[in-house]
C-alpha cells in the first residue's frame, strides 16, 4: 500500500501583511499578560450531547439529493459488490446497508462509545492539514489522544479531527464491524499474509504493555459537522459510515493523471493560494464553471448516508465533509496488492517534525490559468514530469 495521501504540499505563507498598529500592539500585549493563551485553552469545545444524531448539521448547506447528474455512482447491494467484486475495477460505487448486522451500531453510539471504549486511542489534528500531507506523515501536527478525551473535550473544535489508521483499540471494537467488506475480511482470514499487527513505537496516551499494538487495518474517524480530510489521493480504500452523513467530491485520476496544470486548477484557488478546508472549497470554487463541467463530466458529487459504504479507487483525488457528528471506518487492507502491515512499516512517532521539505517549484508555475479562466483549449492533455509532491 502506498502511504502517501498527498495531493497538495506547499510552503505555508502568513495570510496577511503589514504591521500591527500600536494599539493592535497594545491589547495584544495586554491580553498576554492577562492570560489570554490560558483562557482559549479553557474553552470547552466537547460533544455534551446525548447521542451524536443530536449535534448541529449543514445539511441545509451541503446536502443534496443524490440526482443521478451529480452523483452519478451506481448503489449496489453487498450481495451485489461481492459477486461483482467491484474492488477490482476503476471506478467509485456506493454499497448500501452495509453495517447490517454490525453490532457497532449499537455499541458505537455516543453513550455507548464512552462506557466501552473510552481509552481508545488514535491522533487528533487538522483535516486540512491532514488531508495535505497524509495520516502518516502529519508529524507533529497530531497529537495523541483517546476517545473520551476527544469527544469530551475537543470534538467541537474546528481545527481537531479523530482520523488515524495506526490506532491502539480493544478487540472488542474491531470486533463490533464484523463482517468486514470484502475483500478485506478474506485478507483477514487468510492466515497466510501474516503482517496485520506491529509493535507500537507510539506515544501512548496511557502506556499499557499488553496493549501495545497498532491495528492498521481499521482506521477510524470521528468528527463534527464540517469536519473532513481536504482534497489527496492514496491507495483503493472503502470508507463505511456509521453515524451521520458524508459529502464526497471525487474526481477521476484518468483526467488530470499526467495534466498537473488541470489538477492544481481544480484543487487550488490560484497558484499561490495554500489548500481549502472541504466546506470551504465548495463555497468558494465549486460553482466555477469550468471546475462544475469537470465534475459533472469526469467527476461525482455525492451524499453518503449511514449505513453505506464508499469505495474510492486508486488515486481518484477526492475530499470529504461530514454533515453531522460523524463516525466512520476505513480500510486498504485486501485491496490491489493485497499487502499487510510489516513491523518496519510502524516506526512513526507523532512527535516528529514532518517532512516538509517537498516545494511547488515557483518558477515552473503559469498562474495565468488562474487569471484568465480555463477554457477548454487550456484543458488539453499534456504530459507533464512527476513530482514527489503530486504522488
């Protein structure tokens, strides 16, 4: 499996310029010495509902109806998926009532979530920044958490999103979505791929030896409404909602595969613009003509509702916004090569620095595509070298 989510890696740029007045200078000054830093810390920003249907939800904003001009993804039955074994193609498809069965709908809701799983552990950060660079290579900007902890504290905090694949969790809880999709549940039982569990070299939260291990092959996501990882791209992967609801924007690698310029225009506001949050992208760039058309013809916009699977081929570049609390599961494992998790594949820490070294060369950039508009002669395929940074 490829770890690499990146789609867009940029040198991070300060938003504004100029110099602060003196008073700007002076209150600053003056709610530092007052604590200001102490008291944002304070802020409550947990889930305090009862159950996570119960949260606030831009489904006003950001839902739709799934009409088959937007959408365009076929909804197939499990029975369907498997007999078809879509994985093996190109193409997105939804699978409907997909957690029938699963004993995580009962036991993953909110109140329940808390007594059974409470030391669950993953990373917390940025969607945004997160989608940029990838789980894997997030560094330092995530930071080690638990279930309760996150959800009683920060879930509400528009920069804190539960994601992580590399996660420390009871047998209980991966037990809860039996039977996994295929293909992943014949990789699992299939004793020999070997390689599904590592060592920890985490921080832990709260260190418990006979806990020490990563389970790569469930990754879970916990997040409030208009959370979501922004636009990147990975491995084949299906993505199985439990509760809430989630917008995909997805668009095919065929059409932008050795078109760079196409890519960063649909992704990007200009040349010089760091990447959008998910909600931000479609209230600013997703009514562009040229950016709709794209989608329309080579792309799907579609809702995913609890209980349904997404399955995302490879290196379709795609982005997510919850509507609603919403929890997640997803997976790579069984699918393409078919390749577990190998010991040496675990040696990460959160605390590291990442690796931002990787930089859009400046000089190689036209922005005049951003300037003028695209028209279609400017949509011409063209080959162009890649870069690390776009793979």
């Amino acid at each position: 499996m490829n770890p690499a989510c990146t789609v867009l890696r940029r040198r991070w740029r300060p938003t504004s310029g100029g110099r602060p007045s003196l008073l700007a200078a002076a209150v600053l000054a003056l709610a530092t010495v007052a604590g200001s830093q102490d008291a944002a810390e304070e802020i409550d920003y947990g889930n305090h509902n009862l159950e996570w249907e119960d949260g606030p939800t831009s489904w006003e904003e950001f839902g739709h109806d799934n009409d088959p001009a937007v959408c365009g993804l076929p909804v197939l039955t499990v029975e369907e998926w498997e007999a078809g074994k879509y994985w093996e193609g190109n193409k997105p498809v939804l699978v409907k009532n997909m957690t029938d069965g699963w004993a995580a709908m009962t036991n993953w809701k909110k109140q329940e979530m808390l007594r059974r799983y409470p030391d669950a552990e993953a990373t917390m950060g940025d969607g945004r920044r997160v989608g940029e660079v990838g789980p894997d290579e997030a560094g330092n900007l995530l930071i080690p958490t638990t279930v309760k902890e996150f959800i009683t504290k920060h879930m509400y905090n528009p920069s804190k999103y539960f994601f992580d694949r590399k996660i420390a969790i009871p047998k209980g809880m991966l037990e809860d979505c039996h039977p996994f999709p295929m293909p992943t549940r014949a990789f699992l039982n299939n004793p020999e791929t070997g390689g599904i569990y590592a060592l920890s070299r985490k921080k832990k939260v709260n260190p418990k030896p006979h806990e020490e291990i990563w389970q790569d092959h469930l990754a879970i996501s916990i997040g409030a409404d208009l959370q979501g990882l922004s636009f990147h791209f990975h491995g084949a992967a299906w993505n199985t909602v439990l509760f809430g609801k989630k917008r995909w924007i997805l668009y095919d690698p065929q059409r932008w595969d050795s078109n760079i310029t196409k890519q960063r225009y649909m992704a990007l506001a200009g040349p010089e613009e760091d990447i959008l949050s998910s909600p931000e992208w479609i209230r600013q760039l997703y009514h562009d003509p040229v950016r709709t058309s794209e989608l329309r013809a080579y792309g799907h916009d579609c809702i995913q509702h609890a209980g349904e699977m997404m399955f995302v081929p490879r290196q379709w570049m795609h982005m997510v916004v919850n509507i609603g609390d919403t929890v997640s599961v997803i997976s790579e494992v069984g699918l393409e090569k078919g390749e577990g998790k190998k010991p040496e594949d675990f040696l990460y820490d959160p605390k590291e620095s990442s690796d931002d070294s990787e930089e859009w060369s400046e000089d190689s950039e036209d922005d005049s595509f951003y300037r003028e508009g695209a028209g279609s002669e400017d949509w011409e395929d063209e080959e162009t070298e890649e870069t690390e940074e776009w793979r």
